[in-house]
C-alpha cells in the first residue's frame, strides 16, 4: 500500500475548529495572514491549498 495524497499542514483563523491532527497547524490572526501563509507554504512544500470555507486551509500532497 501506497500513500499518494496526505495532509501536509492546516491553516486557521479559528483555532477551536481544529484538534487532535497529525499535521503541523499554523495559526493567523487575520485572513490576509492565512492566506500568506498558506500561499508561502505551498511554494516551499509543492502542495495545494483547499479552502474549507470554515476559516480554515489545508495544505495537502497529490
């Protein structure tokens, strides 16, 4: 078994929406912050960012 997709890290403006993840999590005090973040860390890592539409992102591997 191979695994081919994982989740590479969060990004959150709400910190009470996530919990208990194997991924590194970043926390943003503003939108703007999030999505710098998000942005800088998929150049650096080769991921994709989705947008869950709950205040946070997620950074994941294809």
């Amino acid at each position: 078994m191979e695994l081919n997709k994982f989740i590479l890290a969060i990004i959150t403006v709400e910190p009470a929406k996530v919990s208990g993840c194997g991924a590194p999590v970043f926390f943003a005090d503003s939108r703007e912050e999030q999505d710098r973040i998000a942005l800088y860390l998929a150049r650096i890592t080769e991921g994709v960012i989705h947008d869950l539409e709950n205040g946070v992102y997620i950074l994941v591997k294809h």
